[in-house]
C-alpha cells in the first residue's frame, strides 16, 4: 500500500464514491416510506449498476471485483483490479438517518498492490481517498477509542480495550469505522475473522495514505486480489498505540 496510484485513478475513485453516494442519498429519500429492505436492495442493485457502468466507460480493460457481482476470476491474472463495495453498512442504510455508512472504491494493482482508494461517507457529506487532503490526527488519548460493531461487540475487542484502559465506541459499516479513525473520532479497529476483501480494501489504503497503522495481527501487511477474496485479521490504528494494540492482541490469542 506505499506505492501511490496515478493522480487519474485517484481522482476517478474519488468520483466513483461520491457519484454512487449521491445516488444512495436522492434513492433513501425516494424510498422513504418504503420497507427497509425493498430499499436495502434497491440500494445495493442501484450504486452496483452505477459503478459498473462508470468502471466499463472509463477502464474497460481493467478487472473488477465487487459485493454485489459474480466473481470473475480472470481479476487473479489482471494487472489492475478494482475492489468494490457499493453500499457498505447496507443495515444502517436502512435505518434513517443513520450516517455510519459508506460506499468503498479501490484499486489494486500487481506491481503495488493497493495503490488507490476512496470511502464515501454519504450521509456525512464527505469521500475521503487518496490522492487528496486528509485531516490530521490529534496524538492519541489516554483512554484510546476502539471502533465496535454496533449490534454484536466482540469479546476479542472488548478485552484489547480492557487491556489498553480504552473505551468502545459502537458504529454500523467497516468503512465508516475505520474513516472515523482518520476523522479524529476514534483511534483503533481491530477486527478478527474473515471479511470480504471489498469490505477493506479502500478503507486500508485511505487510512494509509492518512498515516495511520494498517496490518495483520502479526504486524505483516494484508493482500488483496487473492483467491478466496478474504481478509481474515484486521487492525487500523494511530501509529504511536500500534505496538500496544498488537502486544495486547498478541496476549490474547
């Protein structure tokens, strides 16, 4: 993830995100009345086509993988790899006026893996993604802030917070936790268990490019573009609380 992605690429994900995110926004007003779920699947089918769309007009030669399309597998012998999502926290989409949302557009390219990334925070009015001004971070605090799902806290986490003298913060999507670590308004996120590479790719390369600590529990980096299309271990943290974060995970384990 230390390789930049060209100033296009970087640009175009930025696009990605914010066009899809505003289309979120004008559908969660069209369906306000209408089962959540109708518009949880609207929304997912909807940003999905726009992004495909926008992906075939303007790198139709690059491969793609995304949440809600079938896995093409020629993206294992492609050079360039787009990593999708587009609507992570499809739960908190369906409950307005929830903000903790995102839509997740990166790219992984073979000779530098992630390169380019962006998360649309929709609701909040903002993408974040490399490539452009991110804000800066305050030191850490005393008491550090661990990002949680909202409706099942992991007792994995809640021990690294015990073990830190930190607290929880509950929050709904992957990219919404981990941008809220680049936004100042929490400080690690730890999460154990497989993921979807389309749940963390642009996440982790938007929280690089904001300086902060991206890695496995081992300190080794994460991959991307692999078979099973997985990330099984996650941590996202200030740097100054990584060696404390991965002690504590370590201990655990």
């Amino acid at each position: 993830m230390a390789t930049p992605g060209s100033p296009d690429d970087a640009a175009l994900a930025a696009d990605l995100a914010s066009r899809a995110g505003a289309l979120l926004l004008t559908l969660r007003e069209e369906m306000a009345s209408a089962d959540p779920k109708d518009l949880r699947h609207a929304g997912d089918n909807r940003s999905q086509a726009l992004l495909a769309e926008l992906l075939a007009e303007s790198r139709p030669d690059d491969a793609v993988l995304s949440e809600e399309a079938e896995d093409d597998r020629v993206r294992l012998g492609a050079d360039r790899v787009w990593i999708i999502d587009p609507l992570d926290g499809t739960r908190e989409y369906g409950e307005p006026p929830r903000d903790d949302w995102a839509v997740h557009v990166a790219l992984w390219e073979r000779t530098g893996g992630l390169t380019t990334g962006a998360v649309a925070l929709p609701a909040q009015g903002r993408t974040l993604a490399t490539g452009s001004a991110l804000p800066s971070r305050d030191p850490a605090p005393s008491r550090p802030r661990l990002v949680v799902s909202r409706t099942r806290a992991p007792e994995f986490v809640t021990a690294i917070a015990d073990r830190l003298g930190g607290e929880l913060v509950p929050m709904g999507s992957a990219g919404a936790k981990a941008m809220a670590i680049v936004q100042g308004l929490a400080d690690v996120y730890v999460h154990a268990g497989a993921m979807h590479e389309w749940d963390t790719a642009a996440p982790a390369v938007v929280a690089a490019a904001a300086g902060l600590h991206v890695c496995r529990f081992d300190g080794s980096p994460l991959e991307f573009n692999t078979a099973e299309a997985l990330t099984t271990e996650l941590v996202i943290c200030l740097p100054e609380l990584a060696d404390r974060v991965l002690e504590a995970i370590s201990a655990l384990r």
